[in-house]
C-alpha cells in the first residue's frame, strides 16, 4: 500500500521545510533534550523531528490532536489491520451510500462520490472503535490518512475558506498509510487544549511556540476537517459551507494575542522556551499583520531569562497571493533562568 509522510500536507504555518534551522539551534544550544513540548502543534511537523524524545503535542484544534494520535501516540498500533481497512475502503463502492457528508458539500470541494465515499468512511471509522474493531490510535490513523487524501484532492488552493468554482472534480479517493517508522517513547501525551490552560500542567525541556501570527483564524481555513474530525454533523453555512465556530476561535489572532504571550511565557515549566515568529512586516492585507510586536516579545521573553534570536530567509507556503513572500523567519531562544 502507498504511505503518507507527515509532511504530505499543506497547512498554513506548517515548519517542515524549517526542521534543519529549529534542529540546528537546539542541538547546538541546548544540549542534552528529553522532553519536548509543542505547544501549538499544527501538522506535528516540529515534533516529528524530536521523536527521540518524549513528546508533548497540543494543538487547539480537534483535527490537529487526531493527526497528532496518530503520528505520536505511544498506543500501540497494527499496521497490517490498519492497511487492510484501508485497502477497504479504497475498494469500496460509495455510489448508494447518502450521509452528513453527501448531503452538506456534494460538488463543492470534492465530487458527489467522493463525498459519498468520505462521509461513509467517517461513519463507519467510529463504528470501528466503538465495537472495537480498531483501537483509537487506529481510529486516529485512519482518519489521518483521511484527512491528507483529501488535502491532495481538494477544489482549493490549500485550505477551506473557499473552493475553486468549476474546478474539474476527481471521482476518486484513495487512502494511503501513513508512514511511522520510528520508535516512540512510552509516556508521550496529546492534548487537545488551549495553550494557556496547560502551559502549567506539563514539565519539559523546550516548549517550542508557534502560534498564529496574524488574525487568520486557523479554524476558518481549516473548518471542512474539523467538521470531520469532531463529527457532530453540525449545520453548515454559506458557499464556503462552514458550520458555527464562534466557541473555537484563537486569542492569538485578536488584539489580546500580546498579552495571552505573556500569560503563556510565564506559566511555563521549562528549560528553554523556542519560539517562531516571521517578520513578514506590514502588508496591504490586514489580516496578515503579526499581532505581537518584536519588542513584546523580547519583553516577554526577557521577562524568563536571557533570550538569543536566530535567522533564516525562508518562503512558506502561502495560499494567497502577494502574502508572505521573501519572509525572514525567526527563532526566539529564551534559556529559562527564573
Ligand atoms: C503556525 S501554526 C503551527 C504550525 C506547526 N508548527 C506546523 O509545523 O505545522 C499555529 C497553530 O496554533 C494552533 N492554535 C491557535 N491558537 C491556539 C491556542 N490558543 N492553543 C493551542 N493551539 C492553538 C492552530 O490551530 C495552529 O495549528
């Protein structure tokens, strides 16, 4: 069966392409590391480069905790079952099947059959678990695999705040295993929580920060996998088809993103705190304006010990056009002294 890598997916933020700069500054400033904590997980992509560590993986949205389970989970997991559900599900004819899913977004993102196909899929993955066919790391793989077969054949430009009028739509989806192949401490943990409400509860050696930068709500551009990874058949509204997200909204894109910082940093229990955050200046789109000034965050920082800043010109991905282009990322090193 063809994998998937966790990279295999386009995600605002998302530091896969960075690993080697973020990996660098810890090796080389931080020495010894056993614990590692990202607080603002995303794709799990900084995180997958510490696996030899214990890991600590949050992230405010559901969709994020499930592909984190699956990724980094220290459940055990069986490959061979969870290839043969897939393989399944490939081979499964959707085309009598009517659900959440066919009904609320046929011939939107995807075609009339592969949304019949995905909302079965969905359905049936939590029959899985309840009659405990799979466990929920399995539970959590599948959905997983889910979630980047959909990202590969999507109507967008990379996230869900709109779909591409008459784009040609495929008429097929096909599920890959995702592809695990390293060994994983036995007491990692998952959360599914806000930043600050856990920011106290766990001890680690670097809590990494990448949180939004700007007013762009994750949970708007990511609205279609969360639907799917919550699973409450929620109404959905408007030619975007979002469902309600007012419970679901960051801090870190309002105006309190600045002192919801300084909350965090303060209640950390760490060694060192690392943290990302591009210099993409003041561009025409307001949205896109970082939310904390660089003298916040040295204040903040400062505020916890002696802070070091790193450099590297990066281009991230970017959906829309003239936004973030010819970025200088930055990592912010506070060694924790107090
Ligand atoms: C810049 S992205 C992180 C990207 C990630 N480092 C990666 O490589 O994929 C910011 C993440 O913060 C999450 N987030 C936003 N507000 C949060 C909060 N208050 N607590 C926890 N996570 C939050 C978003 O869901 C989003 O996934």
């Amino acid at each position: 069966m063809d994998i998937i890598n966790i990279n295999n997916r386009r995600y605002l933020g998302n530091k896969y392409k960075l690993l080697p700069f973020i990996k660098g500054v810890v090796e080389r400033e931080c020495g010894d590391v056993r614990s590692f904590f990202d607080v603002f997980a995303g794709t799990g992509a900084v995180a997958s480069a510490f696996t030899d560590c214990r890991l600590i993986v949050n992230d405010l949205m559901r969709s994020n905790y499930i592909t984190a389970l699956a990724w980094f989970s220290s459940e055990h997991f069986d490959r061979v079952k969870v290839a043969e559900i897939l393989s399944s599900f490939n081979n499964f004819n959707a085309s009598n099947e009517s659900n959440y899913f066919s009904e609320n977004f046929s011939d939107t993102y995807f075609s009339k059959i592969v949304c019949q196909k995905i909302g079965y899929i969905r359905d049936s993955v939590d029959e899985y678990l309840k009659s405990g066919v799979v466990n929920r790391r399995e539970w959590a793989l599948i959905i997983t695999s889910l979630f980047y077969s959909m990202d590969r054949i999507a109507a967008t430009c990379g996230h869900y705040d709109s779909f591409i009028q008459g784009a040609e739509l495929p008429q097929e989806i096909i599920l890959r295993l995702p592809n695990i192949d390293y060994n994983l401490a036995e007491d990692n943990l998952i959360l599914n929580c806000d930043a600050n409400a856990v920011a106290n509860t766990v001890n680690c050696d670097i809590a990494y920060l990448d949180p939004p930068y700007n007013s762009r709500q994750y949970c708007d551009a990511y609205h279609l996998l969360e639907n799917i990874a919550i699973w409450n058949k929620p109404k959905v509204f408007g030619v975007a088809r979002k469902m309600d997200r007012s419970n679901m909204k960051s801090e870190y894109c309002r105006t309190t993103a600045t002192a919801q910082l300084e909350e965090l940093v303060n209640n950390l229990k760490t060694r060192y705190i690392l943290l990302s955050y591009n210099n993409n200046g003041k561009k025409l789109q307001v949205r896109s304006n970082a939310k904390i000034s660089d003298d916040d965050i040295l204040r903040i920082l400062s505020s916890r010990g002696e802070v070091k800043i790193f450099t590297t010109d990066y281009r991230p991905f970017s959906a829309g056009k003239g936004e973030n282009t010819g970025n200088q990322e930055r990592l912010f090193l506070c060694v924790v002294q107090r």
